[in-house]
C-alpha cells in the first residue's frame, strides 16, 4: 500500500490550522483527497464488496421509533464495523488517520475532551430516490460531539445523481451543500447547530462515518441508561 501521499500530509498542521478554526468559525470543514486514488479505491473496493455480499442492513431510526426501518424517512443500507476484520486494512489505516487528526485537535475544541468513538458505520444509499430527512445526529446529549464522513463516490455529478449532504447552521441565514465526492473526509459537530439531510440519490453512493465521544457527556450518558434500565 502506498503510504508517500499520506506521510507528506502533515496532519498537526492541517488540524490545528484548518479544521480545529473551520469547526469554531463555521461549524464544519472537508479535507479532499485525502487519503490518494490509490488508498482510497482500496477502501472503496472492500466497501463494494460488503455491499455485493448482502452484509448491508437497514438503517434504524432512533429516538421515539428507535430501531425501526422506515425508508421515507431514511433509506441507507449500513454495516459497522472497527477495521480489525479480515480484508479491512485499508479501512483500518483510514481510521487510524482520522484518529491522528481528531487527536491533534487536542484540547482546541473548546468544552470537549475526545478520548473515544464510535465503529465505522459503512452506508450505502442504492440510488432508488431514497436519501435521509432533515435530523440532528445528537439531540438529547449521547455523548456524540464530532460526525466525521469520509465519502467514496467517483465521478459523482450532484446534477444528476442528487446525494448532497445539506448542512442548516443553527442560526445562520444559509445552508451548506456537500457533494460526496471520492476520497472527501467531512467534519461537523454532531449536536443541534448542525441540522443536515441527505438529498434523494439516483446512483449508488457510499460512506464511511464515525462519531468522536466527548469523555464527560458520554459517561453521563451512559449513566442516566443504566438507571432506565
């Protein structure tokens, strides 16, 4: 696996001068060509694979209709995974990077202390007209404070094939379009000032996510789930 596109990234510099004033300014940022055609089709070909071998399920809703499939409201097939298993290297050095990026960031991010995430969660949107309507990745205070999208679509055209990622800054007079081009690593923050959608898609579109945990509101949230139950 060529690593010489990725050693010359000098992720510190990038975290620290890009992404950590992106997300206190506007709330998100992307990175393109991140990771180079190479690695990148590595990481597309297995996420090809698993969508071919059927190991793709429904994605759930949470909150009131937790874990209930309702494809009008979102219509993406997902599997998660931690990049440990068998022919998921590339997936595996992906995360790892993403983690040396979020670790840079360091005590910058203002209130939040990361010290743990999420598993990948690898979805498919199988280009029927479904994409996923306006929601907030973290609501209620799960711990969730940084949604990092890493999109694996060549030779997406917007006009045709729909799938953007819309962002609804909480008080701003705009939206953010986010085209899930090939090889684009998105960052936002997970709670309420950063509503978005994902818009119908006509064309197979995969992405990878995962979720960056605050470590004091999660073990809060944690808390209050053993006392439910």
């Amino acid at each position: 696996m060529p690593l010489g596109h990725i050693m010359s990234l000098d992720l510190e510099r990038i975290a620290l001068e890009y992404v950590v004033p992106c997300l206190h300014d506007i709330g998100f940022c992307y990175l393109d060509n991140f990771l180079g055609e190479v690695v990148g089709d590595c990481v597309l070909e297995r996420v090809k694979r698993m969508h071919h071998d059927g190991e793709l399920a429904d994605g759930q809703l949470a909150g009131p209709s937790r874990g209930v499939a309702k494809r009008h409201l979102r219509g993406d097939q997902i599997k998660w995974i931690g990049g440990t298993e068998e022919g998921c290297e590339a997936i595996n050095f992906l995360l790892t990077l993403i983690d040396r990026l979020v670790m840079y960031c360091g005590s910058r991010l203002g209130k939040y202390y990361v010290k743990e995430r999420s598993k990948a969660m690898v979805a498919c949107y199988p280009g029927n007209g479904t994409g996923y309507v306006r929601h907030v990745d973290n609501p209620n205070g799960d711990g969730r404070c940084i949604t990092c999208i890493y999109y694996l679509n060549k030779n997406w055209d917007s006009k045709l094939h729909g799938g953007i990622l819309r962002i609804f800054p909480e008080g701003k007079s705009y939206v953010a379009d986010v085209e899930p081009i090939f090889d684009r690593l998105l960052f936002f923050w997970s709670d309420r000032r950063n509503p978005h959608e994902v818009q119908p898609s006509y064309a197979i579109r995969y992405a990878m996510t995962v979720w960056y945990f605050d470590a004091e509101e999660r073990a809060e949230a944690k808390k209050k789930f053993r006392n439910l139950t």
